[in-house]
C-alpha cells in the first residue's frame, strides 16, 4: 500500500485549516502568553489539563516550560493535570475538578487542553476553574472566555492543533518571562 497520498492528505488538511485561522489564532495565543506570564511574575502557578488523547498537549506544555525551549533558564510553576488512562471523559473531569479544587488559588491560570471534549465536560471544568477563581485558556475547543482553537468538526485537525499550540505557547511564555532567544 502506498501511503504517500494519505500522508499528504492529512498534513494539507491540517495545514489548510491552521492558515485560515491564523488571524484569531494569534490574537488569543497572545493574549493567552500575556496572562501566563502574568500569573507566573505574580507568583502564581500554571495548570496544564490534558484528558485521554488531550494528554499529549498538555504534557508536551509542562515538559517544555520545566526544561526550557531552546535555552537553560529556571523552571516554572506548572502543575500537570494530565491522564491519558481514563475511564471516561466524566471520570477525569471528575478527577481534574478535584485537584483543581485542591491545588487551585486565585489568580492561578489553566490551559485545558479540550480537543475531545464535549460540552458538557467543558462546562463542568469550567465551574470548577472558576470556583477557585483560575484563569482559564481552552486549547482545541471553545471553553468559556479566552480559546484557542479552529471552527472544524475533524478531532484530528483539533488535536494536531492542540499539540503544535502547546510547543508554540512555551516559546512565548519563556520569551515573554526570560526575554528574547539570544543568538
């Protein structure tokens, strides 16, 4: 079997849509940058949330703000949040609400990684975010307030999506905090 055409097929989809979306993309990614970098000068911590396949994002965000993206500087405030064996969406949404209930502080921010999510678990994390009076910034689905993500019904391109914003997020966040890359 040849699989060039379905290779190809699924970067240009993704691509595709990525490009069309490039305009509020932008305008949320920084806004996003902007409010981690707040929370993190004001002492306050980072939630990245990742639930079954969301769990690749929000681990991809942790791992590069506690390492650093291409330069060695101290580790930030992030908090994983992150099951990939879950029974159920309600289950870990469930889980999640719970840590955030224990670990959450106002003025905390949380990326909810929610490509796979439906509704009513965007809503139930919602409330429990805002509870606790956590910032929150949705990655791959709309959530209430600020959110990332692209108008298509694929899970696929919302999940490809979800992982390439979490590696551009970390970019910004440490340039944003640490000041610009030297060369």
């Amino acid at each position: 079997m040849d699989f060039y055409p379905l290779i190809s097929d699924f970067f240009q989809r993704h691509l595709e849509t990525t490009s069309l979306a490039m305009d509020g993309l932008a305008e949320a990614t920084g806004a996003a940058v902007k409010q981690a970098a707040e929370a993190i000068l004001n002492e306050r911590k980072l939630f990245s949330i990742g639930l079954g396949a969301d769990c690749a994002g929000a681990t991809a965000l942790v791992s590069l703000l506690h390492r650093g993206v291409l330069r060695e500087r101290p580790c930030l405030p992030v908090v994983e949040l992150a099951e990939h064996h879950i029974e159920s969406a309600e289950t870990g949404v469930y889980w999640a609400g719970q840590q955030i209930q224990a670990l959450g502080q106002q003025g905390d921010v949380a990326f909810v990684f929610a490509a796979s999510l439906g509704e009513p678990e965007i809503q139930r994390l919602a409330i429990a975010l805002e509870r606790r009076q956590v910032g929150a910034i949705w990655v791959g689905n709309r959530g209430p307030g600020l959110s990332m993500t692209v108008v298509d019904e694929n899970i696929e391109t919302r999940l490809t999506l979800s992982g390439t914003l979490a590696i551009c997020l970390a970019r910004l966040i440490d340039t944003h905090t640490f000041g610009p890359l030297g060369d």
